[in-house]
C-alpha cells in the first residue's frame, strides 16, 4: 500500500526539442548510411569465403538483417549496391534479396550463389568492380552446402550428399555421385575433387572414383580452397584454430599453419590480436598470395564475424567487423565510459577520435573449445550483455530479446576475458520482460507471478567464483497500484528508487514486448512503505507504440521508441529523473545517414554518466549491425 507523504507529480509529455548531442557507432567498421539495398556495412554472418584472384571476397551466410547475406569485399571495403536476386525485381523467397544461403563460387567473370531455396543463381560481374554485378540466370539445383568453380566446371555439394558436377557455360550436369557427410569442396589443377567429409578431406574424381589421398589430421575441418601455388587450405575450427596448408603434389603433407595456435586462448585468454583466429569459416588466397579468412563464431549470431586480409608474409593488411546482429551494449561501470561489453565481446571507445573511429575490439569472451556447451553457442539469436561489478568482480549478465531472465557468467581472473556460464536467473518460460540488474548486482523482476516485483539480492562470491543467489527466497512485494501490466523496472540503489514502467486500465498496450505507457518513480521502496513522486506518460512512435527500452543513469531516464517517429528512427527521449519532465530527444545523426533499424530488443538501450558529466548512450541498431553510441552533455 503507498503513503504519499508528498504531492505525486503528474509529468505530461510535451512534445521535446533536439537535444545537442554527436552520435557515432561501435560494433562494425562502416556506418551503414543508405537506403534499403544500399550502403555500407558488414554483413552480420559469415557462413563461408571464395576468393577471386584479383583480391575480391565473396561471402555466403544465411542471414543478414538488412539483406547483406552474400557480399563483396576488394581491399576493405564492401560493395555498396548489395547483390539481389532478379536483380532486385520480386519473386525473393529466400531471405537478403534472395541471396541467403551456405554456398559461392568464383568463375571469372561469373559469381555463383545457390540460396537456402536451392535456387542456383548466375551473377556477370567485371572483376574487381564491386559495383557491377547482376543477376543473369538460375535454375533449381536443391539445398546446397558446398560450391567450387576452376575453369569450365564447378561442383556443388548437397545437403543430402550428392555431389553434383556441372558445366559453367550453361549450368549442365555432368556427373553425380553421393558421399554420405559431404560439406565442402575444392577442385585441383588436375580437375579433381578434394571434398570435406565428415572430418576427413577426400580424394575423388569428376565421376566419383576413388583417388589416393586421404587428409585425415585436419582437426574440425570447416572448409577447404585450392590457393595460388596449389596447395589445399583447410580451416580448423578445433582446438588449433589455424588455416592449414597441405602439400598436394604426393602423398597430401601439412607443410604450413597460419594463425597463433590455440586461437583466443593462446596468450592472455580472450584478448583479441591480429594473427588470433576463431570460428574459421573460410579461407582462400588471391594471385598475389594474400590470405583472406572469414571468423564467425556459433553461425546464426554474429558473434565474432570478423573478415581478415594478410601478406603473404602474415602481416595483416585489413580487417572489417561486426559485432552486433540485434544486439545491445553495455559500459563498464569502472571505465568511466571507455570500454563496451557486449553478450560476448569488450570493445574499447575513445572519445577523442572521429565519429565510428573511436572503438576497436578488444577481447571475445566466448571460448567454444573450452566451453562448448555454453548457451551463447546454442541458439542465442540476439542479447543485451550488462556488465555489473558487485563487490569490484566483473558479472556479466546476458539477456535475450524477449527478456525472461539473467544467463550470469563471471571471467576465469582480471587478466582472462573469457566467460564461464554459472546459472540462469528467471523461469524456463512465461518468464515475463521486467527484469534488470542493478549497480549492486541485485536482480529484479517486475512483473512476477500474483501481481509481484521479486528482488534476488546478490549474496557474494562461493569459493569457485560463483555468484551466490538464493534463488528460492527472493524478496517480494505487491504490485504498485494503478497497474494493469508492469512492462520494465529499474532501481536506484543510492535513493532507494524504483522506476517502474507499465500500462493502465485506461492507457493499454498497443504491442507485445514494450515498456509501458507511464514510468512512475516510487522511493523508499525497499522499506515497504514507497513514496509515489511521479507519473510520467511515454511517448508513441509513428505506429502508435509505446517505447521498447529504457535505462535510468545520473539524473535522467532514458527511452528509446521501437519505429520512427515523425520520420525520424528510434528516437531518445530523455526525462528528468526529479520530476518526469521531458527534457528532449536524440535520433540518428549524419555521422550515420540518419539511419537506424527497428528496435527488437527489450533491454536495447544502456546509458552511463560519465565523470565529466557527459552522458553515454547505447542504442541497439541491428538492421546494419552496430550499436548507436550518442554522446550528450546538459546545459547547467
């Protein structure tokens, strides 16, 4: 029951003026200015590499939320008009303009893409021009894993097995065989077939006969390549993490290993250097010698998707990124705003250089040698990662899109980046979306069975390191009055404050997943006894919904809209934390073509005030995989 020992204020939201503000980006290497099928950024997932001999990647994924699932890359930088099937024109059934699939061939002036309809597609292009490849034709060839193209012939790989050898002039089969495991292939200067199988790298002839040559010592193989002196690279995705190169002219001999062996564990654990690989996904050499791999850790995520470029002599030339496919950064509380984590990454900002310049990858938390059974390996598909230092140990708290609870981790020492999972914080379903985290590591939800806010209060670290909650005994209380759904809570350990975002009987929610019409401030509320001192109403999009994120830092709450809003994405809105009044709002600026995605996350903004009085805030931009960073200081 409330006590209202002071007026509740009732704050109605005017409409807000631009706040003065400089945005700028972490998470990729481009800003991802551009209409729709247009721009620069890189794509989300690599599922696979071929490289041209004039230095151009192509890539293959299965997915990329603004449509990049089959790039171009030429001395590190992207095609801007992105490759779309039909040339742009309908009929897309598979998804990035019909481009989303596993598999990619070179062939001079032709580019092969088979998509996950298993539509072969033709692509004519003037080598080295990224800009001018376009669609010519296709025929239907069934779900394909692997392709390889050499002179007038490639070869396709099923997903059923059956490998398919065709004719590049006009897309004819020659020959057909199965080989039960089949996933890759590479086709020698003698036209024969080296096909991954399994964990082995097979010999076979165009027709399928039996060749002497058996690799058999490639660890995890991912993918195979022919390279310019001929020699079969193969990627391993197991505990070595290195391109291997395999002598070809006898009996197949490993004469080379590429990459720090051991990859993000070797040297200080999880911190990223330029010769460190993961998740190998392809790999292939131009007609100069340089190297080109693509890392991609778990697939379907992002995480870790990273396309390097190296000397001959292992110097490397280039590197592009992108970190956060509908993911949501966090700051570090001890760094004053200069170091970034995410569900599995730690980035570095620094505020003195320009705009989308200022941030870099400093370590990848996840370790799937080690580890493989960690949930960030098994079907997360999207996450806000908060970092909290209770009792000065960093925690590092994970949650999914549709919210439902903390998957907790902590790191193996101060020096190590890489995270262990402990537990999971929140039932197995139903679990509801007003959850948070405080600065205490205390966890709080909002909208817990019977009409209750539940707190789980962090008790310490166990001997191995642990968290310590007792799960079975949270704190609870009975929903404040007025609400008909509790959407987000956040609390303020210092003024014993929680903000408390939800809907009304006569203020219902216009969608799933968002934060509430109002945000009401409650004080004292850990005494059972909160102070009401104010109510405020939240603003709608262009489609009439209500926010879908919020944070509380310093003097102000934060909210950001899920559409755009006057034609301006995702919007900030900023409130004063001491009376709910607007202060203004913040949006996409030209450092970014004013342009932004849809915000899918429920936690997908996290700010921070800095020591200098300037605030911090990350806002989740999944369509071109990034996160908005907006740098802002109020007026005294």
């Amino acid at each position: 029951m409330l006590r209202s020992l002071i007026p509740a204020l009732f704050a109605v939201v005017a409409p807000a003026a631009d706040l003065t503000y400089v945005t700028t980006w972490v998470g990729n290497s481009f800003d991802g200015a551009g209409e729709n099928g247009r721009g620069r950024w890189m794509q989300n997932i690599i599922d696979e590499i071929e490289v041209a001999p004039d230095g151009t990647v192509l890539t293959a994924s299965g997915w990329d939320e603004a449509g990049r699932c089959s790039g171009l890359y030429r001395d590190g930088m992207p095609n801007v008009k992105l490759l779309q099937q039909y040339n742009g024109k309908g009929g897309h059934k598979a998804w990035g303009w019909g481009t989303g699939g596993q598999a990619v061939a070179f062939a001079g002036d032709q580019l092969f893409i088979v998509n996950d309809e298993g539509e072969l597609m033709r692509f004519r292009w003037t080598p080295g021009d990224l800009e001018s490849a376009s669609w010519v034709d296709e025929i239907k060839i069934g779900k394909t894993v692997g392709l390889s193209a050499r002179g007038s012939t490639f070869v396709a790989i099923g997903a059923d097995g059956v490998v398919s050898v065709r004719a590049i002039s006009d897309l004819s089969e020659k020959s057909r065989f199965t080989l039960p495991g089949a996933r890759d292939v590479a086709i020698d200067a003698q036209d024969t077939l080296w096909i991954l199988s399994g964990d082995r790298i097979v010999h076979r002839g165009r027709d399928g006969a039996e060749l002497p040559g058996v690799i058999s010592d490639a660890g995890k193989p991912t993918s195979v390549a022919i390279d310019h002196q001929g020699h079969l690279l193969v990627c391993d995705d197991g505990a070595r993490q290195q391109v291997l190169f395999y002598d070809l002219s006898a009996t197949p001999t490993l004469v080379k290993r590429f990459g720090d062996e051991g990859g993000l564990r070797s040297g200080n654990p999880g911190t990223v250097t330029a010769t460190k690989l993961w998740g190998l996904r392809g790999a292939g050499t131009d007609a100069a010698g340089n190297l080109y791999v693509g890392l991609n850790i778990a697939g379907y995520q992002s995480c870790g998707t990273v396309l390097k470029s190296f000397t001959p002599e292992g110097k490397l030339r280039w590197e592009l990124h992108s970190h956060a496919f509908v993911d949501c950064y966090s700051f570090d509380p001890a760094s004053d705003g200069r170091e970034i984590y995410g569900a599995d990454e730690i980035i570095t900002f620094d505020p003195a250089k320009a705009p989308g310049q200022g941030w870099s990858l400093k370590a990848l938390t996840i370790d799937a040698i080690t580890h493989p059974d960690d949930p960030r390996l098994n079907g997360r598909h999207g996450a806000t990662g908060i970092l909290r230092r209770p009792q000065g140990k960093r925690l590092l708290a994970n949650i999914g899109q549709y919210s439902g609870g903390f998957d907790l981790y902590t790191f193996e020492s101060e020096q190590s980046h890489i995270a262990r999972f402990r537990l999971h914080v929140g039932p197995t379903k139903d679990a509801g979306w007003a959850w948070e985290i405080d600065e205490r590591g205390d966890i709080w939800c909002g909208d817990s069975p019977s009409h209750t806010v539940k707190r789980w209060k962090f008790g310490g670290w166990s001997a191995d390191g642990a968290p310590i909650y007792d799960l079975a005994k949270p704190e609870s209380w009975p929903w404040p009055e007025g609400f008909s759904e509790i959407g987000r809570v956040s609390y303020v350990p210092a003024t014993d404050s929680l903000y408390v975002a939800g809907f009304t009987p006569e203020k219902k929610a216009t969608s799933w997943g968002l934060i509430g019409s109002v945000v009401t401030r409650y004080d004292d509320w850990s005494t059972g006894k909160p102070v009401k001192k104010w109510t405020a109403d939240m603003p709608v999009d262009d489609d009439k919904l209500q926010p879908k994120s919020m944070d509380v830092a310093g003097d102000y709450l934060f909210t950001v809209a899920v559409k755009s809003t006057a034609g301006r994405p995702s919007v900030v809105n900023v409130f004063k934390l001491s009376d709910g009044s607007a202060v203004g709002t913040i949006a996409p600026g030209p450092e970014v073509g004013g342009v932004s995605g849809w915000i899918d996350q429920s936690h997908g903004l996290r700010a921070m005030r800095c020591k200098d009085g300037e605030y911090r805030i990350l806002v989740e931009e999944g369509a071109r995989g990034k996160n908005l960073l907006y740098r802002w200081t109020p007026k005294k």
